[in-house]
C-alpha cells in the first residue's frame, strides 16, 4: 500500500461558496472541457447522445433543497470534486502506489500508468469523488489543473483551475489553504469556512463557506392603501389611470 508524504507548507486547494453558487453548471463543463479538449487526460463519453448516456466527470454539482429552522426554506447547489485530503485514505488504499499525494502542494493525483482500475480508492474515499473512465479502465479525479496552474505559457490571469476561471457567480477560490495570509484562507476566517463531514478525520484541504441566512418575506402593506396616501408610486399611477377616460369608473 502506498504511504502518505509528511503534511505539506503548501496546502493548494478550493474554497467554494454555497451561498453564491448558482447550481449553472459551467465549472462542470469547463473542467470537462479542459480536461478533454486541452492539455489534460482525456475524458470519455458512453453514448452521449443515447437513450443510457453516461460519462466521467471530475467535478458535478448537485442541488438540495434544506430547511433551516425559523427562516424560508433554500435551494443550496453543492458543487462536489476531489477535497485532496491532508489524510487521503484513496492513497493508503492503493495497491500500486498510482494514487498519490505530491510533497510540494499537497495535490492528490492519480498516475494512470500504474492504476490498474481496481476501484479501491473510489471504494474508500468518502465523499464519491473519483470515477472509473470506462474507456480507459483507469480511476480519474480533479487534479486542481496541475498542468494550468504552473503552465508559464499561460497568461497569469489563466494559471489557475478551469472552474474556478470560469465560474460566473464567483462562487470558486483557489489559493494556498497552508498560508493563513492567503486571501483564502481569509475568506475561510472571515465566513466561518467548514470541512465536509470532519468526523471522518481526513482532513479535506479544500473549504466550504455557508449559506447566509435568507431574510424573512414581511406582509406587503395592501396597495390600496399606498395608492391612496397620496404619496409614491403607486399613487401617481392611480392619479394617472383615474384621469384616463373610463378610468374613474
């Protein structure tokens, strides 16, 4: 079995915001897009355009609708991909030593040249967050765009994870969870920033902030009532319409 480095200075990883994430989609495609289209491994596709179609993704989001207590009831989008665990049981797990974790930053990858698609670090991660790539039988997981971060080739605007570059809503961070100067690691202080499911003891490296409180709907005063104030809007309509012909009536 393979054996986890000493914990890294630098702890790259993402920081995501359930309260701004807008359930869109477009980390999701983008990642795929990259990942397929560019200077990732390629990620494949079952009769996409099918009846059954079915595919491998390194980054899905899904949508929950919760109920807090004493405030409306929301809609939260959980964008979902490798945390890149501190104590990452998928690379204990593995028998080949093709799933590991790099000494300078922490990112967990997976080496495709020795996975042998056994399945066992899928099996053992807890949050569902590598796929088996059907065509080439081997385990894929987001790679936090290893190969865009330190491309110098790149703009610098551009040296950063394909979904966090694309998100519209800002919703997706990306920095060094390591540096607690780091402007993620103050968005995590600043926004009480969590790990998904901390019992578990593996220690994610990437952070999610929380929805804020949605404000309680009050009763509308009756527009009748403001219409007739003489004062507003609404009353300068009622004015307006009155002196239509027909409008008094």
């Amino acid at each position: 079995m393979t054996q986890l480095p000493p914990p890294s200075a630098k702890k790259l990883g993402l920081v995501i915001d359930l309260d701004t994430c807008v359930g869109c989609h477009a980390c999701v495609i983008s990642c795929k897009g990259w990942n397929t289209e560019n200077y990732g491994a390629p990620l494949s596709d079952q009769d996409p355009y099918g009846g059954d179609p079915s595919g491998t993704f390194l980054n899905r989001v899904h949508s929950y609708e919760v109920q807090p207590e004493d405030a409306p009831a929301q809609l939260v989008h959980f964008p979902k991909s490798c945390l890149h665990c501190e104590d990452a049981p998928c690379v204990t797990v593995c028998p080949t030593g093709a799933s590991y974790k790099r000494v300078e930053d922490g990112i967990v990858l997976v080496n495709e040249s020795d996975c042998i698609g056994c399945g066992l670090c899928a099996w053992a991660c807890p949050y569902g967050a590598r796929e088996l790539d059907a065509d080439a039988g081997v385990m894929k997981k987001c790679t936090l765009c290893v190969d865009r971060i330190y491309n110098e080739n790149l703009p610098q605007e551009d040296r950063e994870p394909a979904c966090v570059r694309t998100c519209p809503a800002g919703a997706r961070h990306f920095g060094d969870l390591g540096d607690a100067d780091s402007d993620v690691s103050k968005l995590v202080a600043e926004r009480g920033g969590f790990d998904l499911m901390p019992e578990l003891g593996t220690k994610p490296v990437n952070k999610y902030l929380p929805p804020r409180p949605k404000d309680v709907a009050t009763p509308c005063t009756p527009l009748e009532t403001v219409a007739h104030d003489g004062k507003g809007f609404a009353a300068w309509l009622d004015r307006a319409l009155s002196a239509l012909p027909g409008g008094g009536s």
